[in-house]
C-alpha cells in the first residue's frame, strides 16, 4: 500500500497534494460548524437568508418610504451570491440551519483548492517539481488553512481570484496575448467585488506589469478590472441607490471616519502575527525569500508588498484584513528560499540544521492543524439558538449584565428573525421589560451569557419575571475555550437558557 501510494506520488504529486487538501478541508465541512468572527456570518449568511425571508435584517436596501436612503458600504456581491445560494437551498428543501451550512462549508471547500492547485503550478514554472511540492503542502496544510477554508470571509475568499489572475499572467509569460490580460483583470475585479481593499493588489499587480515593460498589458489588465468592477459593483449600486458605486464611497469614507474605533496597534502588528501564525523559523525563511526574490517575481511580490505596507500604515488593525496576502508570502517565500539556499554557502555545509527546523515546523503545526480543523467555533452561540429553533420562541432577552452591551445571537440557526432585547451593566431587566411592555410580543426566553456572577444575576431577573425557569446549558467548545483563556476578548462563554 505504501509502495503504491509513494509511485502515486511521485508521478501525480499534485494529484495527491489536492486529494490530501480535499480531506482535510471535508473534515473542516463536517465537523467545523459555526463561524470564525462576526463578519463571516453576520455580514454574509444573517444578511443574505434575511433577503430570502422577505426582510432586510441589517438595514442595507433602501425602504419604502424612505426619502433619504443611504448605503452601509458593503458590497451585494458575495452576499447576493449566498442569497441565490441560500434561496436555490430552499427551493430543493434544505430548510434545516445546520444542512445549509454543510453546502456552503463544502463549496468554500472546494474553491479553496485553486488556491493550492494555482500556488503549486506558479512554484513549478518560476522555480522546481521540489519547490512545488513545497507550496503545495504548506497551502494544503498550514494549521489554519482548512478552517479558514470553509468560512465565509471575504478576506480568505478573495485571494482566490487573486492567485487565479497571477497564475493566468505567469502560466502564459512567453506568449501573453489580450485574451489572458483581459481575463485577469476580470478575476482582480471579481476580487474587488468582493473585498474592496484588494484594489490595492490590483493597483500593484498594474504597476508590477508596467515595470515588467509590459505597459499595453497592464492596460487591458485594468481594462478588464473595470469593465468587471462597473458591470457588477457600478450597474448593482446604480439599480439600488441610482449611482454607481456609492457603497464602495461610503466604504471609504467610513473606514477613514472610524479607522481608530476598532482595533489599533503600531505598523509591526501584521509583520508580528504573519511571523507567528506561519510559525517560526520557516516564516522567518519565507520572510526572507520573499525579499530575496522580489525582484524576479515581481508580480507576485509587489502587489502583496504594497497591501501589506497599506494596512501596516493605517490604524485599523483587525487580523483577518492581511488574509488576502498569506498564499502570496507562501508562494514567493518558498521559491525565494531555495534560490538563497542554493547559492548560501552557510545554509549547504548545514543541511542538517535546515532539515530540523522542517522537522520542528511540522511537529509544531501538526497539533493545531489536527485540532482546529475540526473545531465548533462559536458553539454556544450557534447551539443556543440551534437549541431553540425547536421551541416556539416569540422573543428573546439576551443577559450579560457583566458588559456594557450583548452579543447579537444568530438568529439564522433560530429559523425566525424575533426581536432580541439585552439585559447590561446600561439595561437592567426592569429597563428591558419596560422596552417589551410597549409590544404586542413578549419575550418568553432568555439566555444567560457567562458564568460570573450568575446565580446573583439570576434572582435580579426573577424580582422582574418571577416565572424564571431553567432549561439548558451549552457550552463552549474546545476551541472557544482555548482563544477565551488566551484571549478574554474572544466572548467564548457558556450559554444558560431559561424560559420566562
């Protein structure tokens, strides 16, 4: 068996590459239920299965009535995807949260794969078979790779175009013709459609062209992107607000407004969390061979270069904005690294030195690959509202008196978009009943959000709803449990539901 899978191999080394990714990426389908950060649900699926209901859960579309719209800056493009999906789900009868999400889990799988299948084959034109493999692997397997795979972050889902508009560019090097300029620029402008900061990419994907001497190409390149970007961003803002691309404005507008409102660091932050979570030394390597090749694979280089120095300069600094870059930094790292070791005279008389910090990597990435792979993220929030889809909820109270705010649950795994009301250190239950006594439907379940202080604040609540009655507890998984413990921000707590 180990004879035919090493011949397999060694002929279809790209083949078994791709089958391994597939595995892991379908363990990822099954068992990593959830979402990964707020964005990739509440941004993506709360919104799109809204739309299919017949609603508009977070105020996007302009209403009737209304006289003075105005856009939220977000682009309908990824989102009005997963409503076509979501309401193709519900046609054939998926109506079960979780059974939709196992088809959109699985179709991220299976697009997440050209990412790898892209890396592997630029790594063999601009260096070896060796180095390929190299890509391959690490694409397939970094820790995080599979997770990230399955979820619904633009950030993760763009970079798939990305690789696809270089590759295009790079497999056909020696006999580019308008045809392939063309078609990359469409993929850079799907790319844009989908997360907007990849402009910058695109711009430096035209400026790494244009210092190529390829200046006619470069051209059609941004021919293409903005006939792409006008044809889906500009024609679908100008059908909704009578303009063409004002959600991508106000985008812009508002992230320069509010760019120190979230999370702000000095300019090393990204430099520091790709060392990391690439895991040293081998991120140190790609570090280096990254700079090393710069030049000779501009294409790849400069664009990623020039996001990453833009979101190192600007304030806001949240961890899933320099995702678009990671399959680039793989890619350029490992091709850069070999050409340097090839000519290193201190890294050939220490091949064994070079062989343990391989050996360390993989050791080090295999227990997070393993376990997070697999993981249930946000787990008690997903399973509380899974929990209830099964009751006849009218309303919900959300208690976290702990905080100033509460976490917005996802009602899409409820099945039904009830009013949420919170109970907080700003909001105690007497201000919470004194919101619901003013509508017709009253609240009939709460759930308890952490476990400190709880039993004080659960008789505060019964001097207001003395029914108080306990159902159930969901806990965080593994995974949620492990980021709360590093990370207290991460909000990963047991839910304790009680009816009222």
């Amino acid at each position: 068996m180990n004879k035919h899978l090493k011949e397999l191999y060694q002929q279809k080394p790209l083949f078994v590459i791709l089958a391994v990714a597939a595995f892991f990426r379908l363990l990822a389908v099954i068992f990593s239920k959830g979402f990964g950060m707020m964005d990739d649900h509440f941004l993506i699926i709360e919104v799109a299965q809204s739309w299919v209901d017949g609603l508009d859960q977070n105020h996007w579309l302009p209403k009737a009535g209304n006289e003075s719209p105005t856009p939220s800056g977000h682009s309908f493009f990824y989102t009005g995807i997963h409503y076509y999906l979501l309401s193709f789900l519900k046609w054939i009868g998926f109506e079960h949260a979780q059974s939709k999400m196992y088809a959109i889990r699985f179709l991220h799988a299976a697009l997440s794969l050209i990412v790898v299948y892209c890396g592997y084959k630029i790594a063999f034109i601009k260096s070896s078979l060796t180095v390929a493999k190299t890509v391959g692997w690490l694409l397939a397997l970094y820790w995080f790779m599979p997770f990230l795979s399955v979820r619904n972050l633009v950030e993760v889902v763009c970079a798939i175009p990305l690789i696809g508009a270089s590759y295009i560019v790079i497999k056909n090097q020696n006999q580019l013709k308008t045809a392939h300029y063309l078609l990359a620029g469409f993929l850079l402008g799907i790319a844009f459609c989908t997360r907007f900061q990849t402009l910058l990419f695109a711009g430096g994907f035209g400026l790494a062209l244009w210092a190529m001497g390829r200046f006619k190409g470069m051209c059609w390149v941004a021919f293409g992107f903005l006939l792409t970007a006008g044809s889906i961003q500009g024609i679908t803002d100008w059908v909704i607000w009578h303009a063409p691309f004002v959600e991508f404005t106000e985008y812009v507008r508002y992230n320069i407004s509010a760019a120190n409102d979230y999370i702000v660091g000095p300019w090393y932050v990204y430099t520091l969390l790709l060392a990391g979570i690439l895991i040293p030394p081998i991120s140190i390597f790609l570090f280096w061979g990254f700079g090393y090749t710069f030049k000779r694979n501009l294409l790849l280089c400069l664009p990623s270069l020039i996001f990453l120095l833009f979101h190192s300069y600007f304030p806001n600094k949240q961890e899933r904005f320099i995702l678009p870059i990671v399959p680039f930094i793989i890619t350029a790292g490992v091709i850069g690294w070999q050409q340097w070791i090839e000519q290193s005279l201190f890294w050939q008389s220490r091949t064994k030195l070079l062989r343990i910090c391989w050996i360390f990597f993989i050791v080090i990435g295999i227990a997070p690959l393993l376990v997070v792979t697999v993981s249930y993220s946000k787990k008690n929030r997903v399973e509380a509202m899974t929990y209830l889809s099964t009751q006849n909820v009218n309303a919900l109270i959300i208690e976290d008196s702990n905080r100033d705010d509460f976490l917005v649950p996802p009602l899409f795994y409820l099945g039904k978009w009830v009013t949420v009301y919170g109970i907080t250190k700003l909001c105690d239950a007497n201000c919470a009943k004194a919101k619901t006594d003013t509508t017709v439907i009253k609240p009939n379940f709460i759930i308890f959000m952490q476990p400190v202080n709880l039993q004080a604040r659960i008789n505060a609540v019964k001097k207001t709803y003395p029914n108080l009655t306990y159902v159930t507890t969901i806990e965080p998984s593994l995974i949620d449990k492990i980021l709360f413990w590093l990370n207290p921000k991460n909000k990963n707590q047991t839910s304790y539901i009680y009816s009222l």
